[in-house]
C-alpha cells in the first residue's frame, strides 16, 4: 500500500500514519539533518558508500577535463599556444590537445584576406592638397605568432602604418601623378613602403594589394583644378592640330622640292647638252669655213635670213642704188597664197621660202650693180 493511501503506512518523513492528522514539520526537519549529518561524518554504511564513490568522481572529472583539451584547427588557421602565459608553440590544421587551464589557445585565420579602407587629405609634392581614398587587402600568413604576441592591436598599427606610407609616398609625387598618369605607381610604392613598416614592428601582416580607389582634389578647389584640366586638354589639342598639319605641310613641302631638284638637274641637263650640241656644230662649221669660207658664209647668211623672215610679216629692204625702200608684206603674201585653207602649214612656209629666195636674189643683183659701178 502506498503511504499517501488511506489506511496507514509510513510517511517519506519515516513516520508512521496511523493518525489522520498532518506531519509534524518541525520533526521531519530534524530527522532529515540527522541522516545528512551522519552522511558527512563518514559513519555507518553512508560513510562507506561515499569512499566508493569518490574515485569514480575523482575519473569522471579527468576525463572531462581531457576532453576540454581537444580541439581542432582548420586547414587556414593556426592556433598560438601559450602555456603559463608563455609562448610554447604555433600549430596548423588537424586534431590537437592541450591541457586545458595549463595552456591557453589563440586561433588565427592567416589564409583569409582582410581589407581595410582610409581616406584623407594629404600635401604633394608640389604642395597642392589632394584626397585620397584607397584600399588594403592583406592576411596574416606571414606569422601567426607575431600577430598575435608582437603588437597589441594590430589592426590599429596597420590603419597608422598606411596612413604614414601613404602621405610619405603622395608627399614625393606631384599632383597630377596621384590623379591621373602616376596612380599606379603610387599604390605600388605605397604598398612596398606599408610592408617594410610592418615588417619592421613584426606585425606578421602581409599586405597583398593596395588599390587607389579615388584621387581627387577636395571640393573647395575643384573648380579651379578643372579650369586647368581643359586648359591641358586645350593645349594638347592644338598640339595635336599642328603636329597633323605639320605632317600634312611637310611631306608636300619635301615633294615640291624633289620636284624642284629634278626640273633643275633636267635643265642643267638641256643647257649643257645643248650648250654641247653649239659648240660642236660650231666647230664643225669652223672646218667647213675653213675649207670653204665662201660658201659657208653664204649659207650662213641664207640661214639667218631665213630665221629671221620666219618670224617675222614685214620686211623692208634699203638698197644703196637708189632712195627707195622696198616693202614686202609678207602676212598679205601669206594670205593671198594660203588663201585656200586646204594648203595648211606646209604651204605658207614653202611660200616663205619663195619669198625669201626672191628677196635674196633682188639684193644680190643690186649688189652687183653696186660693184659694177665702183669698178668704172
């Protein structure tokens, strides 16, 4: 029967209910502090129920206290073990232990890149004021340990580190080779002069890239710095224009003068050769006059005449006879024998050569007549 059923039994104070009256609490009170105090003076069978199982106790608390121990580090972290506040060890991935209370342990992802973003105001070294805004990518590969032990606050020494490298680099550059042609250059030297920084304190911090995001001149002068961006645009354009019209004027003015050189080498050419052809018709004239003066000076007589009648449409012909002047109109002669347009140049010039012919026998007989009289 159970003894919270009517009818009797004990109660869980060790009483017996006989009486239907409630316990007596002062009496279970007491009777509770006796059982508990005889458990703590070791006596009777509870003294030796808690021998037995204190060593049991005593392994359950070293197991749980190996098992607090074990850890595991991922393949990009390293962990920094330090025992009694002392550095003993850096281990990498897989399953380790420590004893726990005795060692204490820092993991660090040194594979993941971090990025850190500044922006400021800094002087050039033409000492105008420029904004620049950039970005840092870096991990912490180079040293777990020195991350982690070497520098209280990392992260606050690489913001001051970058902002020193960059004013320091910006400071050796002029302005428009921090905005435009030189940014490159400018985060590559800024990342190199960043790396020596840390490496210097033992940061453990290696700086994989740093990009300029923005490079401009601050709000207050923008307007003045944009006047001289469209001046240099301005300048560049005009130099552009003449350098075009100077290879468009310069291969033509090189052409007109080739052209000029071969006109004057093929003049040269004509002149001596003709100069040439004189000389030697003039020698072999001189052969024949010597041969014949007579005759030669006759045909050369005749053939002036005749150059001289070919050019020209009228002739007057003074003889010593007499004081008349003979008129041949030689254009009137041409037009009555060419009157016919059919004949052509051959015509005229044969009529010419008749002419002439007449001419010239009309003033050799009167240079007959002339000797006749001077020999009487």
């Amino acid at each position: 029967m159970a003894w919270n059923e009517p009818g009797g039994g004990k109660d869980p104070w060790g009483g017996n209910r006989n009486d239907q009256g409630p316990p007596d609490i002062d009496e279970a009170l007491k009777k509770l502090k006796e059982k508990f105090s005889l458990f703590g003076s070791g006596g009777g069978s509870g003294g030796a129920s808690l021998k037995s199982l204190l060593p049991m106790a005593l392994l359950v608390l070293l197991v749980v206290w190996g098992l607090l121990g074990v850890y595991q580090v991922d393949e990009k972290e390293q962990t920094v073990i330090l025992r009694l506040g002392k550095y003993r060890e850096t281990v990498g991935s897989g399953l380790h232990w420590n004893p726990p209370l005795v060692d204490s342990r820092t993991t660090v992802s040194v594979t993941e890149e971090r990025q850190y973003s500044t922006r400021g105001l800094m002087l050039t070294q033409d000492e105008n004021i420029v904004e620049v805004a950039l970005s840092v990518q870096y991990n912490v590969e180079a040293s777990a340990k020195d991350f982690v032990l070497s520098i209280r606050a990392p992260e606050l020494s690489l913001q001051l580190a970058t902002d020193s490298a960059l004013r320091h680099v910006v400071g050796s550059t002029g302005l428009d080779g921090v905005i435009s042609t030189e940014r490159e250059q400018v985060a590559i030297a800024t990342q190199e002069k960043l790396q020596d920084l840390l490496d210097l304190y033992s940061s453990g911090i290696s700086v994989v890239k740093i990009n300029i995001e923005d490079a401009k001149p601050p709000n207050e002068v923008k307007a003045a710095y944009d006047d001289v961006i469209k001046a240099r645009e301005d300048l560049e354009r005009l130099v552009n224009e003449a350098q075009a019209y100077s290879n468009g004027v310069i291969p033509e003015a090189r052409g007109e003068a080739q052209r000029l050189r071969e006109e004057a080498q093929a003049y040269l050419s004509q002149v001596v050769s003709k100069a040439q052809g004189e000389a030697n018709r003039f020698i072999k004239l001189l052969t024949e006059y010597q041969k014949a003066p007579e005759v030669t000076r006759k045909r050369l007589y005749i053939d002036a005449i005749e150059q001289v009648m070919t050019n020209s449409t009228k002739i007057l012909v003074d003889t010593e006879s007499g004081n008349n002047m003979l008129y041949l109109p030689l254009d009137k002669l041409v037009q009555q024998g060419g009157g016919s347009s059919s004949r052509g140049i051959e015509s005229n010039n044969q009529l010419i050569d008749r002419v002439a012919n007449e001419v010239i026998e009309k003033l050799q007989r009167n240079s007959n007549q002339i000797q006749s009289e001077r020999r009487r």
